[in-house]
C-alpha cells in the first residue's frame, strides 16, 4: 500500500509516496538493505515506538506519531546503528530521507495526515 503524508500544521508535503508497513515482518524488515530512501518517499511503521538503524547504510530521519496523527518525537539526521528514543505515546513511526523534518518545519505537536 502507497500513501501521501502530510503536515497538515505547516501546509507541507512531507512524502508524496510512502510505503506502509505493517505486519510484524515488514515492521522488522523495515529500510534494511536498501541503499538510500529516495527524495519524496517514506516508510510509515504502524504500531512503534521506536527504531534502531542496526546494519542500515545511511542516515534518515523520523517522525513519531500519536494515535491522533500528532507529532510526538522527532529524530533529524538518526545515523547508522543508533538507537531512537523510545516515544512511549507514539502509534507509528515515519522514516524519511535525512534533511525532511528541517526542510519542512515539521516540530512537535503538528497536525498530520497519511491517506
């Protein structure tokens, strides 16, 4: 499944086509062993609170959502093998190429849409 995420806030596309994952393989599996996360593109992982970047090849960034689309963490620029905090009030993750939350104003509390 493909779908459009929106910061509803800044007026902003934050991916213009994102993949969905969301069964427990595809949450594991997530960006590992792609070799980059193309500009306008995203994974959305459903039901995280967090994410490792465990034996990833490059940075991304990572918007954490609540179950009300709401921005309850941001991770600019997570580097390979580190770990995320954990957003215990987080439903799902988005993972985007490294420079998104800067280069859309996303900040903590905005409004999102995924559809």
């Amino acid at each position: 499944m493909t779908v459009r995420v929106r910061n509803l806030t800044r007026n902003a596309v934050v991916a213009g086509q994102a993949a969905v994952a969301e069964t427990p393989l595809q949450r594991m599996k997530g960006l590992l062993g792609s070799k980059e996360l193309a500009s306008g593109s995203a994974l959305v992982i459903t039901s995280c609170r967090s994410v490792h970047m465990l034996f990833m090849r490059y940075a991304i960034d990572v918007i954490f959502l609540d179950g009300d689309n709401r921005v309850v963490g941001l991770c600019p620029n997570l580097a390979p093998f580190a770990f995320s905090p954990i957003f215990w009030k987080s439903a799902c993750a988005i993972e985007l190429p490294a420079g998104t939350i800067q280069q859309t104003g996303a900040e903590l509390g905005d409004q999102f849409s995924i559809a």
